[in-house]
C-alpha cells in the first residue's frame, strides 16, 4: 500500500477535510503528520504529498510522484535543483491569493494617491496639520498601471484597476495570452519601452533565474519620477540597493513593498526610515479563506490524479513557475 503524505501542523485541515483525503483515495494509507521522523520512517511509500515535503528528505523519496505544494511560489527549486530532475510532477496553489494580493495592491495604490504613508505618520507623532493636504495628493483615474506578470494575481488586479479608471499595460512571457481589463498586452522584451509610460509599476512574478534583479538601477531610471513601484512576488526580482538609491535621488516617487530580498527586512535597511515607502511584513497573500481554497484545488487535483487526468496548476520545474 503507498502512502498520502499530508504535512501539516496539527489544526491547519479539519478533520471532515481529513476525511474527504480517505475517501478520495480509500486504497492508500493517509499519514498526517508535520514530524520529520515520521515521514522519514515511511518515505520509500510515500507516492503523494500535499503541503510540502522536508528539503534534506525529498532526494529519499524515490517513489514520490505527485507533490502538490500549499503555497504558489517554486523559488525554492533554485536552492534544491535536485528536484528538477526528480520523477514527480509539481502542483501549486496558484489563484488561492489572487483576492487578497490584488486587494493588497490597489489598497497601496490608493494610499499612495491619499497620502496615507504621510498622514499615519503625521498621527503618529500627534500632528494636525489643517493648513495643507498632504503632498502629492492625487486621483488614480486616468493613471497607468504597467502589470509584470499577468497570472491570476496580476489578472485580477488588472480588472480592479481597470475598474478605478486606470490604463492597464501587461507584460506576460506570452503576450498573445488576452486578459480583461489589460489594455495591451507585451513580452518581456519591451519592458523598456513601457517603464517610461508607467505611473504604478506592479511586480507579481514569481522568482526564477530569468527575473532575479530584472528591475535595477538602469530599469529604475527609466520610470517617471512621479512613478511608484510595488512588489508583492518576490524581493529578489528588485535590486534593493538600486532601489533605495532610486528613492533616496528621487528618480521614482516612492515604493509599496511587501517582499524583500531579506526576510524579515534588516533592522538596519534604509527602507524603514523613507517617507516614500510602505512596507508590509509578506503578508499580502493573508486570508482567513487560504486553507480551504488551497485545499480544494488539492482535493480536485487528487480526483484527476485518482482518474489519470491532467493535474491543475503544473510547475515547470525548469522554470520555476
């Protein structure tokens, strides 16, 4: 009998979700474990997986051929490029964040066109200032977005900024893929043609060999300087360090940024101190709703495992996406 691995901390799945696990897949011994030890101790049966696997076992198991990960980004294939190579197929939770990340952005957006960095800061020093608005107030309508990477997360913002009045440019590494609510659709090629058309410069790639430090100092001179950037895929797609020498010259206007190339972010990085920045703390993708959409792409996922069909939301381990 091969076995389901479910990794998971003790209270993430409820025990009807555990159920419906068995009874999907009644001819295979369910372990519900987190324990390295345990998964350790029956790893040579262990066929599928979902929420994870531990990094030093994974090259152990031989007989792994379905990993279904609870989270969307494959980054971690760059630290363990052994896995590429492994006989097994890699599903992701990719279209779980899309409610919030898309949320998360526009609301960066709106606060930069409000002013509420300014005006948070203002409270929280006790400062009323009646005299004059916050500088750089302004409308959102009429601006344009430039979307790097139009996946479910960048589609879905695309239909909330497009909903706001705002001109919406994607780049996509396949640009003849539609989307609503972009206006205009490009590969990765005319990025340099479209920075300098950008009020908001939005990044929700994931972190590959090809987009690692895509946006550094020569891209960053390019933008506006009444542009502003947000990043909510993945730090490493950002050079940080032109990034705040990009802020501190005043070459963009400022930047929303929920990733960083370190996390958490260094109690010492520049960042923490700029008026013209928003950092939150990764937690775009945050939702009371994460486990049971995560959950059911998997249980989805294990019906067409179960029946030989196609599997949703297949990485290609060689690109890491």
């Amino acid at each position: 009998m091969t076995t389901l691995l479910m990794n998971f901390e003790p209270g993430t799945l409820s025990r009807a979700q555990i159920e419906h696990v068995q009874a999907t897949a009644p001819h295979m011994k369910l372990l519900v474990t987190h324990d390295p030890t345990e998964i350790e101790a029956t790893i040579d049966t262990i066929e599928i997986a979902a929420g994870g696997f531990p990094r030093a076992l994974l090259a152990k198991a031989h007989n792994l051929r379905w990993l279904q990960q609870w989270g969307a980004g494959a980054d971690w294939l760059m630290r363990h490029p052994e896995a590429v190579d492994m006989d097994f197929v890699l599903t992701n939770a990719s279209g779980v964040h899309a409610i919030p990340i898309s949320e998360h952005i526009i609301a960066l957006i709106l606060a930069f066109a409000r002013g509420l960095h300014h005006a948070i800061r203002a409270q929280s020093r006790h400062e009323w200032s009646s005299e004059a608005e916050p500088p750089g107030i302004f409308e959102v309508t009429g601006k344009t977005m430039l979307l790097i990477g139009v996946g479910a997360i960048g589609a879905r913002t695309a239909r909330l900024a497009s909903a706001l009045g705002m001109h919406v440019l994607g780049v996509r590494r396949d640009p003849s893929v539609s989307v609503e609510g972009v206006a205009s659709m490009s590969g990765p090629d005319r990025l340099s043609e479209l920075l300098p058309q950008a009020d908001f410069v939005v990044l929700t790639v994931p972190l590959t060999h090809r987009t690692s430090g895509m946006i550094g100092e020569y891209e960053l001179n390019l933008m506006k300087s009444t542009a502003y950037i947000i990043n909510i895929g993945r730090g490493g797609t950002i050079d940080e360090a032109a990034l705040v020498q990009a802020l501190n010259n005043g070459k963009i206007a400022g930047a929303g940024m929920d990733v960083f190339e370190t996390e958490p972010l260094p109690g010492n990085s520049l960042l923490w101190d700029m008026d013209n920045v928003i950092i939150t703390a990764h937690y775009s993708g945050r939702t009371p709703h994460y486990d049971e959409r995560a959950f059911d792409i998997f249980l989805d996922n294990l019906k067409r495992y179960q029946a030989g069909l196609p599997l949703r939301n297949v990485v290609n381990k060689r690109l890491g996406y």
